[in-house]
C-alpha cells in the first residue's frame, strides 16, 4: 500500500489503507514490547545491573578459571622444511663421458650427432635398461669415430674396429626394440616404433662400409675420393644417431602399454628427478 501512496498521493483508497496497516503495525510492536517486558506487579522497570568499578580492573594477576596462554611456536617452527628424498643410486659406466663439455661445430658433425643422441639417453638410467645401455655406448663410440675421422688419433684398423662396434651395438638397440614392439598393446605405438627401429641395421650396415672406404683413404686427405667418402660417412652417421634418438623416444611411450606377463623387464628410471633441477 505504501507504494501506491507514493505512485498517487491523491488516490484516497490507497491512502486510508495503507493508515490501516500502518495502525496494525504500530499495534503489534506495542504487542511484542509488552511480552518481552517483565511482568512487574508495580509495573516499574527492573534496574539496571551496576557499572563496573574501573578501579578494579587489572591486566595481570590471577582471573580464577581463565585458560592459560598457549606457549608460542618454537623458533625453528616456520624454517623447517621436510628432507628430500634419498637420489637414486648411479649405476651408469660413464666414466669415460666425451661429452663433459660441450663439443662445438668446429669438432665435426659427426660429434655433434653423437652429443645430441646423449642428451637424450643421458637423462635414463642404464640399470635394467638395455636399450638405454646400447644407445649410450652408441653415442660414446661415435664421438670416438669422429675423433678418428677428424684425423686427431688413431689409424685405419682402429677406424674399421669402432665401426664394427657402432654397427653391432645398433643391431642390438634394434633387436630389442622390435621385442618390445611385440609385446605393446598399442597398435599405432607399436607400429612407430616398428618403422624408426627396422631402418637402424640398414644405416649400421652402410657405415662399417662407409668406415672402411674412408679407412682407405686416410693416407690421401683433401682428394675429391676423400672428400666425398666423408661426405658420405657423415651424413649416415648422423642419420643413425637420429633413428636411434628416435628409437628410444618411441620404446619409452610404448613401454607403458606393455602386458604385465610379457616378461620384458625395461625399467625407465629418469637420473634427475624433477626436485634436483
């Protein structure tokens, strides 16, 4: 009713009622304050209670059943932090590691290759993973090969050799990526890691030829036969450096979707958890 005042104040019927509520109104909070006050036969107010004696205020001394303060925290409280957890025990045979520093382009593509597939394997431990081992020992006799064909050491049975070595590790990293495949349960991860595996003995069969052509030329250096048997050599061992980094790439995304009963045991245990970096 009071808004119909208010939107026509000359309107007599919305007027006289919104008086009628506003009586009832006042009629029913006279109502509650005779309820809540005390039925006093005299019909008095109940005094007040006294005002405190600020006299006797204190802020020490004994309060009766007050509770006591608690002790503040100890000084170490807001500094400790928990313990890290114990690192995982280093079982990897680097100690022959070429790759302490860094290598530069000036020390050849071929060691350059060899620095980026052990950057990859480096950060997987070896222990009860021989893929992780093979690529790893893969990566340390391609920096030496590279070593021999930069002329810096060696000679033409030693480049033959470590050749050999990189072919035969490669046929390993291979045979046991195809293992692995069979046993994924994941058709498109099993068939990616057929493909950058199944092209590694082809690239390790083409280098122990390569090696050996350019073993051959070791004694006439700066030929166009020499030049071009380099050529060769590099751009395969890079491609093999490539299908292996790739290779384990896809063997650690398959390991996940292996059967339980398969019986292969590949344990990829990262070196350096997240909280040591």
């Amino acid at each position: 009713s009071a808004k119909a005042v208010a939107m026509n104040v000359h309107d007599k019927d919305a007027v006289a009622d919104w008086e009628k509520n506003n009586a009832l109104l006042l009629d029913a909070v006279q109502d509650v304050h005779n309820a809540v006050r005390s039925n006093h036969s005299n019909g008095e107010e109940p005094p007040l209670p006294p005002y405190p004696d600020m006299a006797n205020l204190r802020l020490d001394g004994d309060y009766g059943d007050t509770p006591p303060r608690p002790p503040p925290p100890a000084s170490h409280y807001n500094m400790y932090t928990p313990p890290r957890p114990p690192p995982p025990d280093s079982t990897d045979d680097e100690s022959e590691n070429p790759f302490e520093v860094a290598p530069t382009p000036s020390q050849g593509p071929i060691m350059m290759a060899a620095h980026d597939l052990h950057q990859e394997v480096r950060q997987w431990s070896s222990k009860d993973n021989d893929i992780i081992a093979a690529a790893k020992k893969m990566a340390f006799l391609m920096a030496k090969l590279s070593r021999l064909v930069q002329e810096e050491e060696g000679s033409k049975r030693e480049l033959i050799s470590i050749s050999k070595l990189i072919a035969e590790a490669s046929d390993e990293v291979s045979r046991m990526a195809k293992e692995l495949a069979r046993e994924c349960t994941d058709k498109r991860m099993r068939t990616n890691l057929l493909q950058v595996c199944e092209r590694i003995p082809t690239i390790g069969t083409q280098l122990k030829i390569l090696s050996t052509v350019k073993a051959t030329m070791l004694g006439a250096q700066g030929t166009e036969e020499d030049l071009e048997a380099t050529e060769m050599l590099v751009g395969n061992a890079q491609n093999l450096m490539q299908s292996v980094k790739q290779t384990v790439t896809a063997a650690e995304a398959a390991s996940i979707k292996i059967r339980t009963d398969a019986g292969i045991r590949l344990r990829w245990v990262r070196k350096n958890p997240w909280y040591y970096y």
